[in-house]
C-alpha cells in the first residue's frame, strides 16, 4: 500500500476500526476513535491558521495528545515538532528560535507554563475534542515532514529537520501488516525511537500500550497484563528489569522480543537477560537522530555469542558506511576506530553523514561502537574514549555501574574522571590499582566518587555533562 501522510486516518487507521490503537492505564481507544481525533485535532489546527507547511510545536508526554497531534498536522501540510515536556520555558523558547517560529502549540495540561513567552496560537486538550470545522486532508505538504530534537548531552538540542519525502520513505514499508501485534511504548516520544517507532507500529495496524514514565517493575506489570509482545528499550532500563525482584514471578511468555538501542549494553548485561528470558529474541541495534534510527541490528543468535553481543550488529540493506580517521577522509582499515560515515536513503541530509559515532568494524561485517567524538577524553594529549575506562571498572566484582568523561584541567587539558555505584565497599586507590593493571595508566581514573546510581538523561543515557559536575562538585 503506498503511503500519503496527509491521510493516514482515512486510509490506514479506519481499515480495522474496531481494533485496540492505544492503550493507556485502563482504557483504550480503538483505531476508529484514534482516526475520528486525528480529524478533529487537524480541524481544530486549521481553524486557529495552521495550513502547509506550517511548523507545530508539540509539549506533552508519550500518549494519545502527542500521537494524534503529530498526525493531525501531517494532516494540514504541516511540519510537527515534538519538545521534551521536561524542558523548561525559557529551553523551550530557546528550541522554538533555533527551529524556527511556527504557527502553533500543542501542549497537555501539566506543561502550560512551557508555552510561556511564545507568541504561538495554543491548543491543549480540546484539540482531541470533536468538532464540525474542516478536517480535509490538505492539497500541498510541508518540504519538512518533522522536525526531531537531538538529545543535547553535549550541548543546546539542535533541530534536525526531516525531509517529507524522506520519512515518507522510512515509514512506508510497515504499512501492510499480516500479523498485528500488541507493542510496548517505555521510551520518550522526542526521540527518533519513540517517534518513529510508534509511527511504524500505528500504520501497520498493531496496537500500542503506552507507560508514560519507564518504571521496571509497572513494565513487567504492563507486558504481562497486556500480553506485550515487543517493545524497544534503552540498556538502562533493561539492567533495571532483571535487577527487580519482582521478574521471576511476572508471566513475560507473550514477550517474543525486545529491540534494544541508543547505548552500549555490555556482554554481562546481555548473557543476564538471555538467561533471564530464554524465550525472548534479543536484537541490538544502532542508528542516530540523522539517520531516522537504525542502519544496524543484530540477529537474536547474536547474543548468545561471545564476540558478537557486544556488537551492535551488521549493517541493514541499502546502507554504505565508511571509517575514517577523525577530522579528515582518510578511511581506516577494518578493526580500526574512527568516526563513522554513513549514507543512505533514510538520511535526513543527502550524500555522506559524518556521525560523530566512534567505531570499529570486525572481519564479519559487525559494527562496534567506540563513544562519541565529543566525549573523547584528551589527557596531555592522549586521546581515548570513556567506554573503554568504563568497561575496565564495570569488570571489577563490586562495581555495578558507572561513568567516565573528561574534567577540566589546566596542566594536562583533561583529567579520567568517573562516578562509581558499587554493590560493596572499595576504595577510590583499589579501583584505581584494578584499572592501572589493565589499561594504560593515562587511562586510569584520577578523580573517582562514589554515587547511588550515575547522572542519565532522559534517555537513559550516560550524561557526562552531569559526570564531570559530581566529580568536580560542581552544581
């Protein structure tokens, strides 16, 4: 079936109109009630002057507000936006400028006061309302079908505009689905594997539960009370599910498979969940905001092998990547790190993507990630990254997490510093011994502190920013 953006609701949400689309807390709504407020919220924008090509700001959590207003606007020719509720107004404002001022704002209840300061029409809940103004699809659409918000672990958020024609691509072949599933939704909706993810999963018909705020034991409640079937995650919140005590006597047999991503997962961690879930395929796989999600994944025998768990997989068909040496084009033979290079089709930008995505690739084709360009640690002039320092320390038997970055130093640039969650009381020097003996001594962590758990973005990510702050004492 080909794919028009414009009218998702009348050709693909009301094909099975009596079948679950998404499903929050204790109630659902079916996908004839899922098209009825994507007109309704398309109405109600047209009414206050959106029209093509229009940008709409989108402030709510993972749910029906946020999903069927980035449909509604798709609807008019528009370009929707989705923010982080958790911003603040002022980081909204800032966002808003960069992105470029658009016509309108949607924004659920708890998050009024991020409107403040932006002369943009407002709509809140109503906006999902009935209404008997003009719902018709639009004759034109938007050059940009979204616009996605880079994390911003190294910096303001930057927009990254989406092409229509490029996610009109990325999504089309999931619209014909045999076989529809129920799918988990536990990761934010301003990611691109929010987003998109839950964009594939609402045009191939499948239903959606939703859990809004990812808690480990409320989504091993979800998975069994909604017979879950798939769902994708960050290694965060999987360490979290095995650790709860509450795994063992929770009924996860409709669970067939989760789709984990956006940081390492080391090789521990995966031979945990594999004995934890003999049934339930593991698949790893790598991509960015630029790249509309993943150009790799793994197969679910990956994680059983010693060498390829910790990889990230191979790369998908259609995809060319090229290695090369930081800061210039010289590529790399395999096995060595450099900064990776990918083209494709589902690139928001043509030609060559420089990634900032640090990488190695082994002699059959699988794909290691190395850290970032940005969080690479320049000690006097020795250059590394902190997942190599934080692989070392999470092998010590008393250390269950951690985090490594770069801190500030006026002799030798950067100083190793890391924050440490440990199961066992050690000290800094032990730590620091364990690490000397196994990486080179410009690696080893000068500055340690012990925490409860290590400073995340909201994507469960590592966030360094927050790292160097901790070991430091800064606020």
């Amino acid at each position: 079936m080909s794919l028009d953006l414009r009218t998702v609701a009348d050709d693909l949400l009301i094909r099975d109109p009596d079948r679950p689309a998404l499903v929050e807390s204790d109630s659902h709504w079916t996908y004839g009630e899922y098209a009825a407020a994507i007109r309704s919220t398309a109405a109600r924008l047209r009414a206050i002057g959106v029209g093509v090509g229009d940008k709409v700001y989108v402030i709510a959590g993972p749910g029906r507000l946020a999903l069927t207003a980035a449909f509604g606007a798709l609807r008019l020719g528009a370009t929707p936006a989705l923010i982080n509720p958790r911003l603040t107004a002022h980081e909204v404002a800032a966002l808003v400028d960069l992105a470029g001022k658009g016509a309108a704002v949607i924004v659920e209840p708890q998050c009024e006061d991020r409107t403040d300061g932006l002369d943009l029409a407002v709509l809140g809940m109503e906006a999902l309302e009935p209404t008997s103004d003009d719902a018709t699809p639009a004759d034109g659409a938007a050059a940009d079908g979204l616009i996605l918000f880079t994390s911003g672990t190294t910096g303001l958020p930057k927009p990254v505009p989406v092409p229509w024609n490029t996610l009109t691509e990325r999504l089309a072949p999931y619209v014909d689905v045999a076989d529809p599933q129920m799918r988990l939704l536990c990761v934010p909706l301003h990611h691109v594997g929010g987003l998109i993810g839950s964009m594939v999963c609402l045009l191939g018909g499948h239903s959606l539960a939703i859990q809004g705020r990812f808690d480990a034991g409320e989504w091993l409640h979800l998975v069994e009370k909604h017979r879950v079937q798939l769902t994708f995650m960050v290694p965060t919140m999987l360490s979290r599910v095995v650790d709860h005590p509450d795994l063992s006597t929770t009924d996860l047999s409709s669970l067939a498979m989760i789709t984990y991503g956006a940081s390492p997962m080391s090789g521990d961690l995966v031979q945990r969940l594999t004995a934890a879930m003999p049934n339930v395929a593991l698949v790893n796989t790598f991509g960015q905001t630029e790249t509309l999600g993943g150009i790799t994944f793994t197969m679910p025998e990956d994680a059983h092998d010693p060498v390829h768990r910790e990889s990230v997989g191979r790369l998908v068909p259609g995809v060319e990547i090229r290695i090369v040496e930081p800061g210039t084009d010289t590529e790399l033979p395999a096995g060595q790190v450099g900064e990776l290079l990918v083209k494709s089709s589902q690139n928001v930008i043509d030609g060559w993507l420089h990634t900032g995505d640090l990488v190695r690739v082994d002699a059959d084709g699988y794909l290691y990630p190395n850290g970032r360009l940005s969080d690479t640690i320049n000690r006097g002039g020795e250059k590394f990254g902190p997942i190599e320092v934080e692989t070392v320390l999470r092998e010590h038997p008393f250390v269950t997490d951690c985090a490594v970055a770069g801190v500030p130093d006026p002799e030798m640039n950067e100083r190793v510093g890391a924050v440490v969650v440990t199961s066992e009381p050690v000290d800094a020097a032990t730590l620091q011994q364990w690490c000397a003996e196994r990486i080179a001594k410009y690696k080893t962590p000068e500055l340690i502190v012990f925490a409860d758990e290590v400073p995340l973005t909201d994507m469960n990510k590592v966030d360094r920013k927050a790292v160097v702050r901790l070991v430091t004492g800064g606020s």
